[in-house]
C-alpha cells in the first residue's frame, strides 16, 4: 500500500468481492495485508447476515451509508459514525441489511475513545469558506474526519494538505484540476498535495485529513 500515490475509485464501478463471513461482500479501497493490517474497504451486510463475536487490535472506524448496522451494543442507522478502540469486541450484524464505508487497525496510539455520533441529530458548523457546512466526528493529535456539505455552485480557493486527504462521497458530486467525482467516489491523495475543489450540483462528503504519513 503506497500512500505516496494519488488513488481514485467509483466504488459503484467495481466487484463485490466475498469476505471469509457468509453474507458479507467488500470493495477494497487500500489494504496492507489480505486479511490483517490496515485496511479501508466498503462493506456490504446482506439481510439476516451475522458475524461471530471478533476484537480489532487497533481499532475500527464505520460510517453507515446505508440500511441498518447492529452489535450487542445497539443498532445503527444510515448517517451513524462509529469507533471501536483498539482491542474492543463485538459481534456485528445486520437483519435488514447495510452498507458500511469501514477502516481497520488506523487508530493513531493512545486514541482510545469510543464514539456513536447520529449525524442527522449533530449541530452542523459554516466551513472556512462561503457555500460550505462542516460537521466535526472527531480529531487526535492532526488527524480529522468529518462530513462537508458544499452548496451548488460553489467554489473554494485552492487547498493543500500537508498530512494527507481522503474523501468518500456520499451524495452529490465536485470537480477539480484532475478530474470529476460522483456519489460512491474514493480519493486518496498524498501528504503536500493541493487542488482547487468546485461543485454545479452540490455534495455531501466523508472527509479525512492529517492521517497519512510519508
């Protein structure tokens, strides 16, 4: 996994592939290692389908794009954001099926609070920038994730990101130097990268910033 590149997938484009669990498919997106490592990947949860009781050395992260996502610990619906600490267990499951954009073992050392954030109940902030709505999930040390909500028509000014970018777009599309980018989009781009974001339509996007290193 060489995050020194620049990667671009439309999930909506690919495979589904089988995971070792009867039931549940995943698009990778990036992976260290096949089944151990840090791993991002899109999960697909069929209905009634349900995983044994499991532990993730360093962490988990889920956002819930779509269905009903549950554990021991309660049911999640579209729009939850979820993190499970290093060496936490659970048994998830999903009775009437779900879509889950998950990130595996990416917990940076000492990040051990566990978070169940209903993003369509949370206080949404204005961006930096005219056109732009932000809602914070959560921060450690320079690492961020949280969903933007830019208005159509709207432009920002040019934009670096010394450790790193990744977005996942969950409705709507933007545009930039490099090329354009509809709902179900990955983007990865590398520490000290830079562009000029736009949107005609309008967009809601899963954004992480902070978290790569070279």
């Amino acid at each position: 996994m060489n995050r020194e590149q620049r990667v671009v997938i439309n999930t909506q484009a690919q495979h589904w592939q089988a995971s070792p669990a009867t039931g549940v498919w995943r698009i990778p997106l990036e992976r260290e290692a096949k089944e151990t490592g840090e791993v991002t990947s899109i999960v697909r949860y069929e209905p009634n389908t349900h995983f044994s009781t499991h532990y993730h050395p360093n962490g988990e992260e889920i956002f819930v794009v779509s269905g009903i996502f549950q554990d021991e610990f309660g049911h999640y619906p579209a729009g939850t954001y979820i993190r499970n600490p290093a060496n936490t267990r659970h048994a998830p499951a999903s009775d009437s099926g779900c879509t889950l954009y998950v990130k595996l073992n990416m917990f940076p050392e000492g990040d051990r609070e566990p978070l169940r954030i209903d993003t369509h109940n949370a206080r949404w902030q204005p961006g930096h920038y005219p056109g732009q709505s932000v809602l914070p999930l959560h921060g450690y040390g320079s690492d961020r994730t949280v969903i933007m909500q830019w208005h159509a028509g709207s432009t920002l000014p040019p934009q670096s990101y010394e450790g790193g970018l990744e977005i996942y777009i969950l409705a709507g599309s933007f545009y930039d130097e490099w090329g354009e980018y509809s709902e179900g989009f990955w983007l990865r781009t590398p520490p000290g990268s830079a562009h000029q974001p736009a949107t005609r339509d309008g967009c809601l996007l899963l954004v992480k910033t902070g978290h790569i290193t070279q």
